[in-house]
C-alpha cells in the first residue's frame, strides 16, 4: 500500500478517463454488492486479506456467510427496512468472523445495494459526539467573523485540528474555473499556498462534477495499490459499477501522481456548494498516509455545509446591497431623462451619473451621428469604428460587455490604456444608436503554484498528449497580466439590460405621446375652456356674493336690525364656502391624473357600505329605501374607487330630494371581461340630448338653484373609471330618475396601473 505503481502511466485520454466506474476500491476496507434479497453479487479481490475468504467463493452467498452471523444480524434491519438512499449512511460497527472490526456504511445505487467496510482498531460503535463541539464552536465564532476569508479561515482551522492533516486550504473557483486560495491553516513544516492560484486545468470537468454530485473525497494513501471488484461488472445493469458516492472510491492514478508530485500522501477535499453549483473546496494534504474515520469525515461534511450557507448568505447580502445603490442611480438617471422630449439630448446631462451607474472611467453616447463622451474614452473615430464592429458581429442587439476587448476585437490592443473593458448598450431598435462604457486596463501580478503554461510547452514523451500530464512543479510562479479591466458584475449587465428596456420604453413612451398628442390636445383644450368659464363665472359668481353682501352688512353697521346682519353673514358664509369647494374639487380633478394606482382586492359590499354610512348627514331626516343586490369582490385602487362610488351614491341622493320615499338601487352583473355597477334613482333624472355633457369637466344639467353643486363630480368619476381601464355612462327620462353605470376589468392592463 505504500509503494507506488511501476508500471507507466497511460495519460492517452485521462480527461476521458471513466471517474465514476474505475473497476476498483481502495484498500483500506473491503466493499460487498448486494441483490434485494441479500446475496452477494460482487466482492472486492482483497476480501480474502481482510476476512480470509477468497471474493469469488463469496459471489452467490447469503450475507451472513460471508461475514459471519452476528455482523449480519446487526446490519438486517437497516437493510431490510429500505433505508438506504444514494449516499453512503453509517449502519453500524460490526465484527467479522476473524475478529477483526469495520465501519459500514451502506448505499443503494446502480440498481445494487453497495456495503463499504472500513478496518478499524476500536470495538465500539462510532461516537458522533465530537461533531457537535466542532459545529458549536465554528457557529459560535461565525458572528464574530464578517467577512466570507475570515470564516474560510476558522473552517480550515477548524478542520485541521479535527483531522490532523498537516495543512488545510480553502480556495473558491473563478470565473475561469482557477481556484484561489483565499484561506489556509497548516503546520510549520509545510509550504504555503495563500493568495495563489491553481489552474483549472488541475482538475477537468468531469471532476468537478463528482465534486459537486459527491460532497467528499478521501485517499488515505496516495501509494495505494487498487482493489478491483470480482466480477468486474455490476450484475444488473451489464456495465461497470458506478461508484460515485462510494466513500472507498478508487482515483484517477492521473491524480494519484499529481499527489506524489506535490509531496503529498493523504487528501481529503470537501465540496462547497453555494446555490447549487460549486463554489469551491476545502482541500486537505499529509505528507504522511493519513487514515481518517467515518465520524471525523462527517463532521468535516457538515462544517462544510455551514461554511457554504455562511458565503452563500453574505454573497447575497453583499449582491443585494450593491444592486440597491446601482438601482437607486438608475431610478435617480430615468428620472432625469424623462424631463425632455429629446432622451439623447438629456443624456449629455446625466453623463456623470452614468460614468458612476457602471463604475466605469468613461462613457459614450452614440446617435443621430453625434458621439458624446465623457471621462477617459477612447477617440471619437475610435469609438465610432468598434460601434460598426459591434453592430456587424451582431453583439448590438442588447447588451455586450468584455474585460478583455483586444481578445476579441481586432483593434482592440490599440485601445487597451482606457478601453479594456467595454459595456456595450443598444439604445434604438431601428439604428445604429449605442451608449459605451469603458474601464481601463488594470495590470496586476497573479501567482501560481506552479507554471499554468507549462504543460502547453510539451511533455517529455512527445507521444503523450502534453495537456494531461501532471504537473510535476507547484513553486511559486508569477504572471503579469495585461489587457484585462475589472470584470463587469453580473449585477450590473442584468441591471443595464432593465436600464435599456426602460430606455427605450421612455423612447417608446415619448413616440406614443406623439401620436396622441392631437387628441389629448383637443380634450385638454375643452377642459380649459371650462376651466376658464367655472373660474370667470362660477368662481366670480360667490366671489361677487362675498363682496356684495359685504358691503351690504357695512352699511348696515349702524343699523339696529340684527336679522339683517345675521343674513348677510350667512350669505357670505355660504358664498366663501361654495367658492373653497369648488377649489378643492378643482384640485381632486388635477390630482386624479397625476397619482398612480394601487389596485388590491375589494369587497364592493363593504365598499358601498361605506359610502352610504358617510352620507348620513345629508340623508337625515329623509326617507330612502335602498335596494342592494349581493356585490361581487374586484382588484382596483379602493381610495379612487370609493371617491367614485361616493359621488355617484351622493348624486342619486341630491337628486332624488324631492321624492318621498327616494328609491335607490344598486346592483351588478359580469359581462364580457368586465364587471358591471349600476346605481338607479327615482329622481328628477336629465333630458338625454345633453348626455354628451353629463361627465364634462364643470357640465350641469340642472339650474344651482335646483340642485348645487360644481360640476366636477362626474368628471372625477369618469376620469377614474378610465384610469381602471373601464367605462362609464348614464341613462335617464327627465323627471323619472338616472340609472349611473360604470365597468371595471376583471384585469386590469399594466398600463392602467402606472403614472399618468
């Protein structure tokens, strides 16, 4: 077990090389295949050195033959009770026939039921108890350990004083698969890999999915000689067995050289899944061979776990708090650009706030054949040549962004001083139009362990393909890089992707603004031409009231005639509050086009009960049956839609003063997608050739003498039955009462629900 393998490595196709079924275990326990029923269908060849019974002979007996009765009995209820999932789960400590002891742990995959016995000196079942002090310990200290390289480092701390291996590194995987050694705990003796990286060649991509599949890994001695299954193939499925969760897995002898390579005789490495996909590792190295047990290895797992929920909880804070400051420009930037007609015009004044929106060190705007800049970019010819590169590769329809522009653009090496890195936006569907950001190159030294381009040079049997030999020198090497900006966040191309898409809605917006502005033009005009009818004669009219009777009543100072004077104060009471309604109402009317929507889910019943109860005053002393059907439940806004239940419930009520009993009814029906109100009076109702003017803004149909009132009432109502994407409309014969209508969607259009 501790000398290695004489025979060549066979390096051919080691990045194919089947992982998952290498055929073999290592040797430092024994491993059964089982059927359903519990005969033994595959042994491992070294079943003989640890029990005395040759493998072959095994194939065919019941369990208990092979590994004595009591072991059997001890394992039967775990197995009989289909307990087993897909990875490996401790069944007990058992005792073979030749006394010697083993750990079982115990599986059921590839359609077989997999027994791992690992030899062990103690006699007594695994004690679990030094899991809880470690756990306790590290969440202890977690708390006091903000950052995700001080809690890497406590776990390595952590794990080595469990494990005793002589030094343990966490390094986490960038973008290009390097991992980076962002923390480390070892012992004097050993060399220190900290700050350095290892190339993603080390280790290729079906690796990092067993790593990922199989949360971890152990090779108590990397001299092993491997024990092959007998017979070779699983049985059921007519292939080799798939080994992946089994904890005596035997290695790529690829990497077992790796190892030798690097001084190193024992690892364990321990996955860390943040977000369901691989992190990063926690590796362990020994000099020296290094048994570890099941216990130790579990509570190294689940340290792990914790770690991987501590970086993905601080990865997620610190990615919310950067997309908060980055959302909050872009709404402070949208804000702005929406103040003029022209969006490119108002870009020349918001060009500070996008330099700081992308963290960038210059920005471009491209359009109508004018290039605005600001900040460190690169010439005008020069942005203006990569926006035709861009556009003719394609990359122009959305968003395109590089760190390294001169590996991808041919002019781009040229470029590199402030433009290393580009951000690039389309900002038109139909031209050329582009907003640029650009980061300068940043020159940085990366150390390795180890030349990453070594083996690109060749390997000393030129027969062998050099990419796949292993690396033979871990010293440190040092790497210049050039060319490469600060790497764009994934946060700030999703959040430019939103800026674009609300851009060109602002574009879309201003075009659509357009299109109706003749007709908004000629309803804007009809309501200031009775705007300014209801302020020369509606407004003056009590105006003139609190003049006229205000002369009156000093003239009347010396008069002794108190009930003349009581009257022309009524008088002007009256007048100023007539004129203060008619200035509030004037300012619902404003208000009802400005504000937004918040529709929720309203019961109409209550809704309209409401209403009613607030009509009290005006309903003392009178009598009025009230007809009300059962109301369904809607989504709208509830503070626009009780301000119109509430003036036309107020209306049927002022309208119907004349009549003893006053008759109102209210009811609905679903029709189409809508859902239908109606409001019936028995009263003085309105002559139908005027009905055009009924929900004009300052339209009556009555005298004030009649009825008082502003004549902004309905026009509040029409205009927030509109807002819900909804109609309204009123039916009559004078003298005979009003039937008032109006329909909400049972769905409301998002345009319905912005800002008008």
């Amino acid at each position: 077990m501790t000398s290695p393998p004489s025979s060549p490595l066979d390096l051919s196709g080691c990045d194919r090389e089947p992982i998952r079924t290498p055929g073999s275990i290592q040797p430092h326990g024994f491993l059964l295949t089982l059927s359903a029923a519990g005969e033994i269908l595959q042994a491992s060849a070294n079943l003989a050195h640890w029990i005395g019974l040759d493998a072959a002979a095994a194939i065919g007996r019941p369990l208990a033959d092979v590994i004595g009765p009591d072991g059997a009995g001890r394992l039967a209820s775990a197995l009989a009770d289909g307990k087993l999932g897909q990875r490996p789960f401790y069944l007990g400590t058992i005792t073979v026939r030749n006394e010697r002891h083993f750990d079982v742990l115990g599986h059921a995959w590839d359609g077989l039921i997999i027994l791992e016995f690992e030899a062990i000196e103690r006699t007594k079942a695994l004690d679990f108890r030094n899991l809880y002090p470690l756990l306790g310990d590290f969440l202890l200290k977690v708390n006091e350990n903000e950052s995700v390289e001080s809690l890497s480092r406590l776990a390595a701390h952590q794990i080595r004083m469990v494990t005793g291996f002589g030094r343990v590194m966490v390094y986490q995987f960038d973008r290009d698969g390097h991992g980076h050694v962002m923390a480390e705990s070892k012992e004097d003796a050993y060399h220190s890999y900290m700050g350095q990286r290892f190339p993603a060649s080390d280790i290729p991509a079906q690796a990092r999915e067993l790593y990922a599949l199989s949360r971890i890994r152990l090779i108590q001695d990397a001299n092993y000689a491997p024990s092959p299954l007998v017979p070779p193939v699983n049985p059921v499925t007519g292939e080799r067995n798939d080994l992946s969760f089994a904890a005596l897995r035997s290695v790529s002898p690829v990497h077992l050289q790796y190892m030798r390579n690097m001084g190193t005789l024992a690892s364990m490495s321990v996955s860390l899944m943040v977000k369901g996909k691989l992190w990063g590792l926690i590796s362990c190295h020994n000099e020296a061979p290094c048994p570890l047990p099941f216990e130790k290895r579990t509570a190294c797992e689940q340290l792990g776990q914790v770690l991987a929920l501590c970086i993905e909880s601080r990865e997620d804070a610190s990615e919310l708090q950067f997309r908060l400051e980055v959302r909050r420009m872009m709404v402070a930037m949208l804000g702005n650009l929406t103040k003029g007609a022209d969006v490119i015009e108002n870009m020349s004044a918001v060009l500070p706030e996008l330099l700081r929106f992308a963290r960038a060190g210059g920005v471009a705007v491209v359009a109508d054949g004018r290039v605005l800049t600001f900040g460190d970019t690169p010439d005008v010819a020069a942005i203006q040549d990569l926006v035709a590169w861009i556009d003719l590769q394609g990359h122009g329809r959305e968003i395109w962004s590089t760190d390294q522009l001169s590996a991808a653009y041919p002019g781009g090496a040229a470029l590199r001083r402030n433009a290393s890195g580009v951000l690039a936006m389309s900002i038109s569907g139909l031209h050329k139009d582009y907003l640029l950001w650009f980061r300068p190159e940043v020159v940085h030294t990366i150390e390795w362990a180890g030349n990453p381009h070594e083996k690109e040079r060749g390997a000393p049997d030129a027969a062998l393909p050099a990419q796949l030999t292993p690396r033979t020198s871990f010293a440190t090497w040092r790497e210049e890089i050039h060319g490469v900006s600060l790497p764009w966040h994934v946060a700030e191309i999703e959040l430019t992707g939103e800026f674009r898409s609300a851009l060109l809605g602002i574009a879309l917006e201003r075009a659509e603004e357009m299109a109706g502005l003749a007709e908004e033009l000629g309803r804007a005009n009809k309501e200031l031409e009775a705007f300014s009818y209801s302020v020369s004669h509606d407004l003056r009219a009590p105006l003139r009231h609190i003049v006229g009777f205000s002369d009156l009543l000093l003239e009347a100072i010396g008069s002794e005639d108190a009930g003349m004077r009581q009257r022309f104060l009524s008088n002007i009471k009256e007048s100023a509050r007539l004129a203060g309604k008619l200035v509030d109402d004037l300012l619902s009317f404003s208000q009802m086009g400005r504000a937004a929507l918040r529709p929720v889910e309203i019961d109409m019943a209550h809704l309209f009960a409401s209403c009613i109860d607030k009509l009290s005053l005006e309903t003392a002393g009178r009598t009025i049956e009230w007809d009300i059907a059962p109301l369904p439940r809607i989504t709208a806004d509830p503070t626009f839609l009780h301000l119109a239940v509430q003036n036309l419930l107020s209306n049927a009520v002022k309208f119907t003063r004349q009549r003893d009993p006053a008759l109102i009814r209210i009811w609905s029906e679903r029709v189409d997608q809508e859902t239908v109100f109606h409001i019936a009076d028995n009263g003085a109702g309105f002559n139908m050739e005027y009905v055009h003017k009924l929900f004009g803004v300052f339209q009556r149909l009555h005298r004030m003498e009649d009825f008082q009132g502003t004549g902004i009432g309905l026009a509040n109502v029409r205009r927030i039955v509109e807002r819900h994407g909804g109609r309204v409309w009123a039916e009559s014969v004078q003298s005979q009462g009003a039937t008032f209508s109006f329909s909400i969607p049972r769905t409301l259009a998002p345009t319905s629900q912005s800002r008008h």
